[in-house]
C-alpha cells in the first residue's frame, strides 16, 4: 500500500503503509500542486498510468509506479487546474480549470474527448458518481452542477451554499453527495430529490475537503477544515463521531483507504498524518 503527497513545492512524494517510509520523489511539476489521485485500477503492469497530478500552471501529468516516471502530459489548460479525478473504470480523467470549466481526457489516447463551461467562475472541484454516468462539478460561484456524461449535458443545478464551494464526493450508495463550502458548513444532497436533505455545521472555518468511504451499507463522511481539525460523520444519520486533532495549522485534506483502516489528513503544518481505528 502507498501514500501520495502533493506540495507548493511542486514535488510528489510516495509513502510506503503503514510505516510511512519514503519510496519515491517524483519531480515533473513547477507550479504548485493541487491534487494527486491514484487510479481505482490501482498500480500494476497493465495500468500504466496510475498516478495523475496538477498544478498551478495548468500541467496534468501521468505516472508510472512501475518506474516512478512521467508517461504523459494532458496538454491544453492555459491556468490553474484545482482538482482532479479518476472515472471508476480508469480509463478517464476529470479535470477542473479555473478558466471556469472542466475537462474530461481519454487517457488511453491522451486526448480531451469533452470541454464543458457552465461556472460563472473557476470550477474547482470534480467527483464521478460510482457508476461513472454522473459527474459533479463545484465552483467558487457558490453552485454544483451535476452533469450526465453519456451527452456532456448539465442536468441539475444544485444551489445553497452562501460562499464558494471547494469540494464534493459522491456517496457509495450513488444518490447522496456531500459538499463542503467557505461557508464553514457541508450540505448533503439527495439527487432523487434534487435538493439538500441536510446542512451540517461541520466546522469553525471553511471546509477544502471532504469524503465519502466505505461501502453503500456501511459508509461515512470525512471533512477537513482549516480550523486545525478534521471530522469523521456519520452516514446516513450526520453526526459527529470522532474529532481528529493535532495539526498545528489548515487541514487542506483528508483521505481514507477503501476498507476504512486508514485514513490520513495533510496540512499547512507540512506534515501528514496518519490514524488508524484501533
């Protein structure tokens, strides 16, 4: 198992689990990086391109674990992209821009096969529903638009948050998705009602982050704030079970493992921290 890390520095590095001991550093970026995601493929001869990143300058590189190289770049953002994500079957990527759209890539053809606007600002956040038909896309105007991905077409517009909106996730059961706002607070939104069920008042600050994880009968909703903390929630229910202090300033992220053994939280601090449930 391993551990991937993005900083300002523009460096990725990888972590071996659960002892935490550096494997590899990996140096394609200049900008400052915005996210890195693993393929839900996971990493092996057949998946050659199982690390994605992005940065500041609006590079998305590809890598290999195999030799811990860059195999491809998505060309073509002229300006920061935020975020990105893997479409469930791996062969696809998201990527949100700050020239107020997002962009999906074959990544077997290293082509952008769709470029969508609909944001009256940069669009910041991306998340696929688990059967890959649906994606979300969230905004510093304030709004998630969900999109159908079989026309490219926007077929909801979901609306509430008073400040921009800085992340979203899918829930495993594929009709709950969580967001989390600068508005301090993570609304849940049920997509056969077209509507938020529930506003949780997650934290003290603004929330860059959040989770879903698990499985659709056994799930929960992870956030991070840059209130210091991060929040484990509970999924259906949205209460709070357990506070994850320690960091010394902003937690700008947090992730779990598929099977909720671990989940790991970065910070401003420049540290990463890994829990465990025992």
């Amino acid at each position: 198992e391993y551990l991937a890390t993005g900083s300002w520095s523009g460096l990725i590095k990888l972590w071996s689990l659960p002892n935490c001991n550096p494997v590899a550093t990996l140096g394609g970026h200049v900008g400052r990086i915005g996210a890195v995601a693993f393929s839900p493929q996971g990493c092996n001869e057949e998946n050659v391109a199982c690390l994605a990143s992005c940065d500041s300058d609006g590079v998305v590189n590809m890598w290999s674990m195999s030799s811990t190289r860059r195999v491809a770049e998505l060309p073509g953002h002229n300006c920061r992209v935020a975020r990105l994500g893997y479409h469930p079957s791996g062969r696809f990527i998201a990527t949100a821009c700050f020239d107020h759209s997002w962009r999906l890539w074959d990544l077997e053809s290293t082509t952008e096969i769709l470029h969508q606007e609909g944001h009256s600002g940069p669009v910041y956040s991306v998340a696929f529903q688990n059967d890959g038909s649906l994606l979300a896309t969230v905004g510093l105007d304030s709004y998630c638009r969900l999109w159908d991905l079989r026309t490219g077409r926007p077929v909801s517009f979901l609306e509430g948050h008073l400040m921009s909106v800085l992340c979203c996730d899918f829930a495993p059961d594929g009709y709950h998705l969580g967001t989390g706002s600068e508005d301090h607070s993570c609304k849940i939104w049920d997509l056969r009602q077209h509507k938020c069920i529930y506003t949780i008042p997650a934290h003290k600050e603004m929330v860059p982050f959040c989770k879903f994880a698990g499985t659709p009968t056994n799930s929960i909703f992870l956030t991070a704030s840059d209130d210091h903390t991060a929040k484990i929630w509970s999924h259906k229910g949205w209460m709070p079970l357990k506070t994850l202090s320690g960091h010394e300033t902003k937690v700008t992220c947090i992730d779990c493992s598929w099977e909720k053994k671990y989940i790991v939280t970065i910070s401003y601090d420049r540290t990463f921290k890994l829990w465990t449930n025992k």
